[in-house]
C-alpha cells in the first residue's frame, strides 16, 4: 500500500512562526503536492515537485516555500506564519503525471 | 472559478438510494477523478476516467463524462451509511502537471 505520512495532524503556533510542515511517501513517486483546503473553497494548489529539486508554484504560493532534498521527502515552509494561513494542509504524490494523487491525512493548523 | 465544479453541494439521501453528482470542468482534459474525503482527512482516489472513455464502472461506482458538455457524473448506487463523506472532481490542467480540485459534493446517507 502507498503510503503518504505528514508529521503531524494538528499544529497550533504563533504569528510570526517559522512553520515547518513535513511530508513522506514511501512508494518512489516523482511527484509531490502541496495543497490547502478551506470550506468553501476546495483545495488550492500551493507548490508541486516534479523531481528532486524541482518545484513549481501552485495556485496560491504567496507566504510558503518548499524543499525537497530528497525524493520521498516534501517540505512546505510558512516563513512568517500569519492568521491567514490556518488551514487544513494537504500532502500528496503520483507516480507520473495525469495520474492518481495519494494524499497524506492532513495538518490542521491554527495559527494565532 | 475552479476548474471543476461539483453539483449539487450539498445531498441527503437514505440508505439503499442512488447519489449522483456532477462535475463540470471549463477546457480541455486528458482526463478527470473523482476522489472521496471522510470528514477530516485526506482524500481518497476512486476513480479516473480518460477524455476517450465515456462511462466506467468500478464496484459501486459508475462514472461519466460527456467531453462535448465538459461534464461528469458520478454515481454511487445501493448507498450505505459508510458513503458518507465529501466528493471532489479533480481535472487536469493540459500542458501542466497540475490537477484542479473542485470545491466538492458533501453527501449524507441516513441509516
């Protein structure tokens, strides 16, 4: 079974924060997503990484950046956390394009 | 606007009925999925339908798509309590890695 883990499922921190959100799937796929979900607006793209290295903005990547070092390994990083971004975080990865996404259980995440 | 667009937002049904639901999307797709989320997780993949394929099933569920219309359908026949749960269309983006998730079906199956 794919699997696609997120280091945490809920995460409160402060305005201002640096904010580390980890992502790891363990079946060798190319591709990973980042994603945030508020009700009423569906999931939003924020980064995705085609390779090791490689990332590309999303739909709303104001706020975040990402790492990936390495190829099971996603990171999305919230520089200066703000109120705005408490959300529900989506970790997701596909073996190749215009192909299944396997999503992560989420990080909820409030920021005060 | 989201690239795809589920329809209705909202269902309520008894067990044992049919749900159906629908998807419209604006351009052109190499293909289409549907994805299901229980309430506070992560999505699920169900199903994905090619632009060349029509109609799919798998177990449960039956899912269309008219490519002339830009628009899918997905039903979930002899619903159960278990169906429960957020339905989201996700389409591709041509020329792009990216998939455009719509703002999805919340379906309810009463007992």
């Amino acid at each position: 079974d794919v699997k696609v883990t997120q280091s945490s499922r809920y995460l409160v921190k402060r305005t201002g924060e640096k904010v580390f959100l980890e992502c790891v799937q363990d079946m060798d796929h190319e591709n990973m997503f980042w994603y945030r979900q508020d009700p009423g607006l569906g999931l939003r793209l924020i980064y995705f990484s085609y390779d090791v290295k490689m990332k590309e903005k999303g739909d709303i990547p104001e706020g975040y950046s990402v790492s990936r070092e390495k190829k099971e390994r996603f990171s999305l990083i919230l520089e200066s956390a703000s109120t705005n971004q408490t959300s529900m975080y989506l970790c997701a990865s596909s073996p190749v394009t215009w192909n299944e996404q396997f999503f992560g259980p989420g990080t909820r995440l409030t920021v005060l | 606007s989201q690239q795809g667009e589920e329809d209705p937002q909202a269902l309520s049904i008894q067990e044992g009925e049919n749900a159906t639901m629908n998807c419209s999307y604006k351009t052109s797709i190499n293909n289409l999925q549907w994805y299901r989320q229980n309430s506070g997780r992560g999505l699920v993949h169900l199903i994905l339908i090619r632009s060349n394929e029509r109609e799919k099933h798998s177990g449960r569920l039956r899912v269309t798509l008219d490519t002339s219309k830009k628009s899918s359908s997905l039903l979930i026949t002899a619903s159960r309590a278990a169906d429960t749960a957020s339905y989201f269309c996700a389409t591709d983006k041509a020329g792009t890695y990216k998939y455009i998730f719509g703002t999805g079906t919340r379906l309810k199956v009463l007992a």
